[in-house]
C-alpha cells in the first residue's frame, strides 16, 4: 500500500525528505552514485553535514529552467496520457514510509495503469558518455533512481524524457520505457540494499563502509 503526503512548498517538502530516502538519493545509498557516497549521504540524514546548497549549480538550474518546457513537450508528443503534476506530493510505502518519492509527472492510462514521467537533463561527455545512453540504456544512477521510483509508488511503468546536450549545445531528445514487470529482481535488490543502509547505517547510527579508491 502507498500514501501521499501534500506539502504546502518547497521548505515544507524540504523538511519532509529529510525523514527518508528519496528517488534522487537512493543511487548514493546503495554505491551508485557518481557524485555522492553513501557516506556524504549518511552524514546528511543523521545530521553530522547540514544540506548542500545547489541553487548556484548550473547544471541543475538548467534541469529545473527545463523541467516545465520538457513536461509540455513530452505531453504534446503523447496525447494518450493526460500528464498529473504535483510538485510538492511525496508518494510513499505504507510499511516503509522512509522510502518515498517525488515525481515529474504521473501518467495514468487508459488502460487503468498508473505511470511515471522522468525528465533528465544531461551534457554527456565523450563517447563513454553518449555510450551510457545508448541502444535503449541509461546511466547507472538514473536507472536506480527511476525503479527506486516503482518502489515508492506501487506504479506499473516509468516513462524516461531526456534532453540531452552536445557540447556545442545542441539538444538530442531521447525516450526510455521501462515495465515493473521487468525490473523485478532489480527492485528487490535495490529495495533490501536500501532497507540496510536505513535501518542499520542510519537509524541505529552505523557509518557505512567507506568506497574503495584506487
């Protein structure tokens, strides 16, 4: 079973993720992450590090001047859904109600299933980069993000919108579909790995194995 929680704004919601675990975080959680470590993670959700702020972060002010232009657009491309937009909701799980999500966009269907938009922004550098888009794929920590996304909600399906830009600035849109029924022992993975690092590394304060470098 799932619940919703309706914050009022964004310090409401704020105040609200710091309970648990969001879709954007669970790639850290479980090692994942190219820029954060279970580590920086932990030390944010016991309180040992305050938030970082981000507003200044071109990449992400990019994302969010997008977010809006992308979710028209990818409506405009699918008249089959009619695209929900909450963007202060958190959909969590009844019997972990650690483990939440906020979403782009929810796509229900004609069909009664309930859907999730995603939409990713992203400059890929080099051809690794593109690579990791490529032949129907996305980078490691979107992937874990979106099924930490079906965990949360109970939803059927995640539909991924990603602009993706070149470096002389053109923009490459691309689209994703990835089917529960799929991704089920993926999920079960994620969810026991997350479950661990809540449970054990920050509710009873044990600081996770720090990564390996060589």
């Amino acid at each position: 079973m799932t619940e919703r929680i309706r914050c009022e704004d964004r310090a409401d919601w704020l105040a609200h993720r710091g309970c648990g675990i969001g879709a954007s975080e669970a790639a850290a959680a479980v090692g994942m992450s190219p820029w954060q470590t279970p580590v920086d993670l932990w030390k944010l959700k016991t309180g040992a590090l305050p938030p970082k702020d981000l507003s200044g972060n071109a990449a992400v002010e990019q994302g969010n001047r997008m977010e809006p232009i992308l979710r028209v657009f990818y409506a405009s491309m699918h008249p089959e859904y009619e695209i929900q937009y909450f963007p202060y909701d958190m959909i969590y799980q009844t019997e972990r109600p650690w483990l939440f999500a906020t979403l782009d966009g929810e796509l229900p269907d004609a069909a009664g299933r309930n859907g999730i938009l995603e939409i990713k922004t992203a400059t890929p550098t080099g051809k690794a980069g593109w690579e990791k888009w490529a032949n129907g794929n996305i980078p490691q920590n979107y992937y874990i993000q979106t099924i930490h996304q079906l965990l949360a909600t109970g939803y059927d399906f995640v539909r991924l919108f990603a602009a993706l830009y070149s470096m002389n600035g053109d923009i490459t849109l691309r689209e994703y579909e990835i089917e529960r029924a799929d991704v089920k022992e993926d999920m079960e993975w994620l969810l026991e790995r997350e479950t661990e690092f809540w449970e054990r590394n920050v509710l009873r304060g044990v600081m996770p194995a720090m990564p390996l470098t060589l």
